[in-house]
C-alpha cells in the first residue's frame, strides 16, 4: 500500500502553513472521523482547522515545540494501520 504525501494532498495548505500544521490539523481531523465519512470529509474538515485563526495558532503553537522525530502523517499511517489490525 502506498501513501501520498501531506504537500501533495493539501499543496497550498503545506505551502502557507507548513507540513507540521498539516499535519497536526489532519491528526485533529483524523481523531474527529466517524464511521463512514468520506476521505473528502477528512480533507475538507482539516482545511476547516486551517482556517479558524485561533485553531491555527494552537496548531502553530503545538508544532514549535513538537520534537522532530515526532511526525503527524507517520503517526497517522500507523494509526491506521493499528486500527485495521484490530478490525
């Protein structure tokens, strides 16, 4: 299985705001998905994240004291993979 990249899911986003608000954002998207909601769903409510000025600078507040190895979309593929093996 292969993986896209957060610049190539959100480009603009990663662009104006950089990977680790992203990819925080998309976390926070990703804690609040349901049950059948859609991948367009997901986008659509991270970018929502973006841009609410206040969600955005607990994001940017979040990602300058995030340690380096700590990577929002690699914790978001194990994630996923740990909830697929528990299915």
């Amino acid at each position: 299985m292969s993986h896209l990249a957060l610049t190539e899911i959100y480009p603009e986003e990663c662009a104006q705001h950089g990977y680790r608000v992203v990819g925080l954002a998309q976390r926070r998207a990703l804690d609040a998905l349901r049950d059948g909601e859609t991948l367009g769903m997901l986008k659509a409510r991270t970018r929502a994240l973006l841009s609410d000025p206040d969600t955005l600078e607990q994001l940017r507040q979040a990602a300058a004291v995030m340690p380096l190895a700590d990577d929002p979309w690699i914790w978001a593929i194990e994630r996923e993979r740990r909830a697929r093996e528990y299915r």
